[in-house]
C-alpha cells in the first residue's frame, strides 16, 4: 500500500479529496494539517475513522516535524493544500497569508526535496509534488476571455499574490532541483462542508438567521463555481496521471454574477425552506460596501485538463447549487459545531493527543 501526504486535508478541499481517495482508490493517506480556524476533522465524515487515514497535526511551517513524518511514513508524493485561502482575511491581516502560504510551501518543498534527493533512481522519478493553487493568481478579465495555462501572472490580492509567489516557488524546486512538480489552479470551488465565511455558505446560513446578505458593490462580479467533488476527481487524475512539471487549470464552466448566486440560494430556500413569515429570502440582499481591489471577473478554460485527462465537471451550478442547499439543511450538527466552535475539541475527543 502506498503513502500519500495531504497538507490541509482537514479543510474544504482537502476534506472532499480524503472523502475521495478513502472512497475509491487504495492511497494510505497521512493528513498534514495544523487546525487553523478553518480546519475541521469533523469534515471527513467515516473517512476521517478510515485505518488507511492518519491524521499529524503539524504547522507546514515545521521543517523538524515534515522531516520526521518524511522520514516515518515515506511517501510517494504530496499534495499540498494547506494555506490560509479567504481574501477578506487576507486583506484584514495579511501576515498568516505571508507565513503559511510561502515560508510554508517554501518549507515543504525543501522538507520534500531533502527527502526525494535520497530515494532510489525509481523512487526519484515517480515521486510527485503537486501544488494547489488558485486561478486568482492570473488577476482580473474584463468582459471577454479566459484564463488557461498561458495567461500570464497578475494577482491583486495578499491573498492572491501569496498564492502567486508559493506557484513560482514550486516552478523553481522543479526548474532547479529537478524536484517532479505539478500544478493546477482552479476556479471557487462551492459545496458541502464550506467553511460560512465563502460567499455561498455565508449567504445560506445567513439566510436561515434571518440576517443581511451581504452583497459586495453592485453584485456584478463574476466567479466561474467548481464543484467540489468535481475538482477532488481532477485532483487525482492530475496526482496519477499528470506530466512532471506540467500546470492544469480546473473550472466549473458555470460563470455567474454574485447577484445570480444570492437569487438563486434565495429561490431554492423558498422551495426547500420557506420562511415562516411567508416573506421571500430576496428581501435580505443588502448591498453593502465593494472589497477593496475586488477583482471583476474570473473564467476558466479547462480544456487542456479535458483534452490530456479526459475530466469535464460532472456538475452545472444549477444540479450542484440545489445538492449544496439541501445538504446545508440537511446537516444541521456539522453546522451547529462550527457556529458554536465546538469542532475545535473534536481532535482531542477523537484523536487524542497530537500525533
Ligand atoms: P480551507 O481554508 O478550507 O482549508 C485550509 C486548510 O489548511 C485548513 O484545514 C487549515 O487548518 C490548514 N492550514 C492552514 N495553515 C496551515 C499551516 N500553517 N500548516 C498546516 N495546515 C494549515 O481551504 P480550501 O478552500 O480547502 O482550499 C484548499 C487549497 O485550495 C488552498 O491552497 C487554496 O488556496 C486553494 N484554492 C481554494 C479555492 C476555493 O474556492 N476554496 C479555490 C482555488 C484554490
Ligand atoms: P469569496 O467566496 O470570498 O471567494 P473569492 O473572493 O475567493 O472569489 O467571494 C466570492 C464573491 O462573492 C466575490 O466576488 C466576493 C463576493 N462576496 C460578497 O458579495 N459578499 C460576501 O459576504 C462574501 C463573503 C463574498
């Protein structure tokens, strides 16, 4: 059986992916994660209790603990997805952004690299380091036109730009050191277990208070919506399948303004959960002041991915929309215990001590 190490496989991604390879595929899993406030093992559901799951709770920034779980666990790649991923955050506090998502990924590739270098000539060639990373990196479109593999660098965020600086230091490792990188930056990613800070579980939690929903500037912003489950399948191929040193760019080929994603939550709550004023959700959109920076429009030209791999999204936004309303209403005690904090101790009670 075969090892691989997930960083931040207690986060939203992270948690699908495990859910995923636990599921389908034969991978011993060793879940790197440090528990920020984003980081929720109750995430995993049955997979989290899996033997083939094993759970460190480490800071990525720990050279001497990436080198002892290297070193007890010997894997055959990484994919790396820990980071600190909310652009509001980011732009309130900047320095997490700085810390975990380059001296971070900088600390992994090196904690990797020392590793690798020491493998057998086969060990060395199959041995993956795949990255992901954002489509926010390549900036804001105007009207027209897509992001793909060949669109030049432009992030605008802290959020973005440390997401931007941890790519190109994977690039180098693999330029450098010969180290077999992968990349893929893929588009907002929505579905179940979402951490409600991101736009679409705020708006439904929101919602079911009877609070505001707040909508940025005009709500004519536009994001391309993955499905989660969509991108863990795209992760896998690009992991198994994908060539050393190559970038893949993951969409969702659903473009929607803000405004489309708070109407349509709204009208599906109507119909799954409807107020007992009798009143529509809509009357809680309140326009609200614009981010700083935001950015306008992203899209995503996933055909390469379909063309090299053979993955299309199995999801419009509508099919996956309506699955992601119910599944929020229907996991009430998941939501309860990130609302409450209560998570939190969910490692000790189930894990014990830190590994
Ligand atoms: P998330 O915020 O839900 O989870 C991040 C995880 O990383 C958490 O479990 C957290 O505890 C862990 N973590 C943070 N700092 C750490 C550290 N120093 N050491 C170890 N673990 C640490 O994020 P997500 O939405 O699951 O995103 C996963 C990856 O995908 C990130 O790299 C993000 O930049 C990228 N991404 C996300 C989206 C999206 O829409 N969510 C879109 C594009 C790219
Ligand atoms: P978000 O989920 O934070 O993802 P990102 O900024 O990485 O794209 O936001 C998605 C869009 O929704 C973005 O254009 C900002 C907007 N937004 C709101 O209008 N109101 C909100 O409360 C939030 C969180 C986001």
């Amino acid at each position: 059986m075969q090892t691989l190490f997930i960083t931040g496989g207690a986060g939203f991604i992270g948690s699908a992916l495990i859910r995923l390879l636990i599921a389908e595929s034969g991978w011993r899993i060793v879940n790197i994660d440090k528990l920020t406030y984003a980081g929720n093992l109750e995430s995993l559901g049955a997979a989290g209790h899996d033997q083939r799951h094993i759970f460190s709770q480490t800071d990525i920034c720990d050279r001497a603990a990436l080198d002892a779980l290297f070193a007890a666990h010997r894997p055959a790649g990484v994919i790396h997805m820990a980071a600190e991923s909310h652009v509001d955050r980011s732009i309130h506090g900047p320095g997490d952004f700085i810390y975990t998502n380059i001296t971070g990924t900088y600390t992994l590739l090196e904690a990797a690299r020392a590793y690798w270098s020491c493998l057998n000539e086969p060990g060395r060639t199959s041995f993956r380091f795949h990255h992901i990373s954002t489509d926010e990196v390549f900036g804001s479109l105007g009207p027209a036109g897509m992001f793909s593999e060949e669109t030049a660098y432009d992030p605008r965020s802290p959020y973005s730009s440390s997401k931007a600086a941890s790519d190109h230091l994977v690039r180098a490792w693999q330029h450098t050191y010969g180290l077999p990188t992968l990349v893929t930056n893929c588009s907002n990613n929505y579905g179940p277990f979402q951490f409600p800070e991101k736009l679409i579980p705020l708006m439904i939690l929101n919602a079911l208070a009877g609070k505001p929903l707040p909508i940025y500037g005009k709500g004519d912003n536009i994001r391309d919506w993955l499905h989660v489950d969509d991108h863990a399948r795209a992760l896998r191929l690009v992991f198994e399948r994908g060539i050393p040193g190559a970038t893949y760019c993951i969409g969702g080929c659903n473009e929607c303004t803000n405004m489309e994603v708070v109407d349509t939550l709204c009208t599906l709550l109507d119909q799954q959960q409807p107020r007992a004023d009798g009143k529509s959700y809509l009357t809680l959109k309140t326009f609200v002041a614009d981010r700083p920076g935001h950015d306008r429009r992203y899209a995503i030209d996933a055909g390469k991915i379909a063309r090299e791999l053979g993955w299309t999204p199995r999801e419009t936004f509508e099919s996956g929309i309506g699955k992601t309303v119910a599944w929020y209403l229907a996991n009430g005690e998941w939501i309860a215990h990130v609302q409450s904090g209560a998570y939190r101790q969910w490692v000790e009670t189930n894990y014990g001590a830190r590994q």
